[in-house]
C-alpha cells in the first residue's frame, strides 16, 4: 500500500463505508418506525459509522486488524438488512415520509449543503493538497495534528497487530483514543489512498455532528429560530479578535490580509494578544479527529437520552441505543465520554426530581438565575484566590 492508493481501492473503500452507512439507517428505520424520518436518518448514519468503527475492532481481537476481520464485520451487519427485509413495509413507509419530512426542515436543509460545502472546501485544502512539484500541502491548523493522526492510520493498517502499537515506539500499546483513527485505517486497508481514507469518513462526521446539535436544540427548544440561533452560536464562535486587525490606528500590528495569509494570525487565538477562544471549526473539528468523531456520537446519545428519560410518550426504547452509542465513546473520544457521563448525572437528578418532588413544591430556577450564581461564585473564587485567603492544598 501507498498513501496514493487505486481508483478500485478508493471505490472498494466507499462502498464499504456505504455499507456501514446504510446499515446503521435501516436499523434505526426498522426500531423506531414512528419517529420523523429525517432524525431517523441522521441518528442512522451516525449508529452506521460507530458499526464501521467498532465492528473490525471486536474481530480484531481474535484474527488482528485484517481483511479477514473487516469482511467478518461485514457479515455481522447483515442480519440488519434481513430484519429490514422482514420489516420493508414499514421501513418503506419511513423512507416514503422522508421528502416531507426534509420539506418541513427546509431552512435546516439549506443550511446544512451549504456548511458541507465548505466543510469540504477546507478538508480539500488542508489535508495532503499535491503540488505540481509532488509536494503535499496542509493548512495552518492541520499541520501538526495531521501529522499524528497520519501516523495513527497508516500504522494500524499496516502492522495488523491488535491492540495497535505506537508506530514511533514499538512494542508500546497506543494509549490515544484510536478508533477516531482506525475508521479511516478500514478504508486504506482496503487500497484507497490515504487522502481518500482521510478525508472521506470526515465529510459524514461533520454532517452528523452538525444534524445532531440542531436535533438536540430542537427538543430541547421547540423552535426553529432558537435551534437556528445554537447553530450559530456553536459552529461560529469567536470573539472581538477581528478587532486587531482593523484599519483603526497608524500603528497597527496586523493587516486585514494577515486573517488570510499570516502564520497564527487569526482573530480567535491571537496569542500574543491573549485571545484564545478558538473557534471549533478550524481549531477542534478539522485538525482534532478524536473531537470530530467524539461529537458525532455524542450529541445522538444526548438526543437519545434526552427523549428516553423526558419525552411526552414512553420512549424507553430509547435506552438501549443511547447506551450504545455511550459505550462506544471512551476510545473514540475520552473527553464526550465524560460529558456524556456528567450531562446523564445531572439529568438523572432531574428525573428524580420530576417524579418526586410534587408540583406544589418545586422550586422554579431560571438559566438567568443560575449563570448569575456561577459568575458570582467564580468571581468570589477569584477574589479570595488573589487576597491570598485560598491556599494552593485548598
């Protein structure tokens, strides 16, 4: 194999990946036959990567990370299609609803081509972009984590050994979090090129992430224009960093071109101005797979959670998926696996609460309320921490 691979090794690799990808949609279409079919489809591509991702793993315990083990994973999904094919007419019937159910998103729909679009655009740009000259180019952001992740892919793929080692320490088990790796490891192991293997898993994660988190404010919202409005907010963070490189003075340290051209000049970590509130487009989801791959599972787990333990009917059903999805978290992405702990934490209280606390006696708390007290609280914190009242033990 070589990072160039074959136009069949490219072609074998997306249709495995598809594979995966429609195995995951009709499972979920075939458990929930009554939930709305785009939900259903973006919760199903996302149940279908964790199958690409955790499927070769479990056979590679016992045969490696082989081909053989990737086409026994294969064979596990199939019992998937035969219950769909047992169930087609309701199955049939999901998919009939799906173009209303895309109608009546259609704000949603639009926003997400376009953000796709140029999702692609930057992976395009940023991960192994040949030259003339045969050189590969990266972006700015990318250039020192791809380097990791690279190295990741293509060990796994090449050593078989399992549990993979580091491929700069042999004989050293890998300690990172791996299977936001060894996705795209299956794909190159079957002869795309390693831009392919890169680049294409990463297109559906950034479509699951961003369904999902619209998914999530919708119930927990009701509307649209809030769910739009957590869209903005969360995708396109920033701060007044742009600021700097403005026209304002004579003396001015940054050009407007320096946004687009400098080397770690951008308005949302300028660390020599002390601004480090990145944005988690260019600083998390594109050079940080675990955290792209992590989210892609994360917040359909939240949704999940969220609709078994607070929905209007009696959605247990819901458990059991959302525990899956959770379970498979911890080697994919370390820090959602906790959030997911700590967010089912504070909603177990709050299940508690609504079932035994009567009506009559509970204490209404607005969000205004408690990020008053946390403010306050931290900035108590803060005061006692510079008078020299807390001590570093304490």
């Amino acid at each position: 194999m070589t990072i160039y691979g074959t136009i069949t090794g490219d072609i074998l690799a997306a249709a495995y990946f598809l594979f995966f990808q429609l195995s995951g949609i009709l499972l979920v279409f075939t458990i929930y036959t009554k939930e709305n079919p785009l939900i259903k489809l973006l919760v199903g591509s996302a149940a279908g990567s964790l199958m690409l991702t955790w499927l070769p793993i479990l056979f590679s315990f016992f045969f490696d990370f082989t081909l053989f083990s990737h086409i026994l994973a294969a064979l596990a999904a199939l019992p998937v299609y035969i219950a769909a094919l047992r169930r087609r007419e309701s199955v049939r019937a999901g998919f009939s609803q799906l173009p209303g159910s895309i109608k009546q998103h259609g704000l949603f729909i639009i926003l997400l081509i376009f953000v796709t679009a140029i999702w692609c655009y930057l992976l395009h740009t940023h991960t192994l972009l040949p030259h003339d000259d045969g050189s590969l180019w990266a972006g700015q952001c990318t250039y020192g984590d791809m380097n990791m992740h690279l190295g990741f892919i293509t060990s796994i793929a090449t050593q078989h050994t399992f549990p993979p080692e580091y491929s700069i320490m042999p004989g050293m088990k890998l300690s990172y979090p791996f299977l936001s790796d060894s996705i795209s490891s299956s794909l190159y192991l079957l002869g795309s090129s390693l831009r392919f293997a890169y680049i294409f898993p990463m297109v559906f994660a950034m479509i699951q992430v961003f369904g999902s988190v619209y998914l999530f404010a919708r119930s927990l919202f009701g509307s649209l224009s809030k769910s739009m409005l957590t869209l903005l907010l969360f995708f396109l963070n920033g701060g007044l960093g742009f600021a700097y490189f403005m026209n304002w003075a004579r003396d001015q340290r940054y050009a407007f071109s320096d946004i687009f051209t400098g080397f770690y000049l951008t308005p949302t970590n300028l660390v020599n101005e002390n601004i480090r509130w990145v944005n988690i487009i260019a600083d998390m989801l594109l050079p940080q797979r675990a955290t792209l791959f992590g989210y892609a599972a994360l917040f359909p787990t939240l949704w999940l959670l969220y609709h078994a333990a607070f929905g209007k009917e009696d959605r247990r059903k819901y458990f059991p998926l959302a525990g899956l999805f959770a379970a498979s978290l911890p080697m994919i992405h370390t820090h959602s696996f906790l959030s997911a702990g700590i967010v089912s934490a504070v909603w177990l209280l709050l299940w508690l609460r609504n079932r035994v606390v009567p009506e009559s006696r509970k204490v209404r708390v607005t969000g205004a309320a408690v990020l008053g007290a946390f403010l306050t609280i931290m900035c108590l914190l803060q005061y006692l921490n510079r008078s020299g009242r807390i001590t570093a033990g304490g």
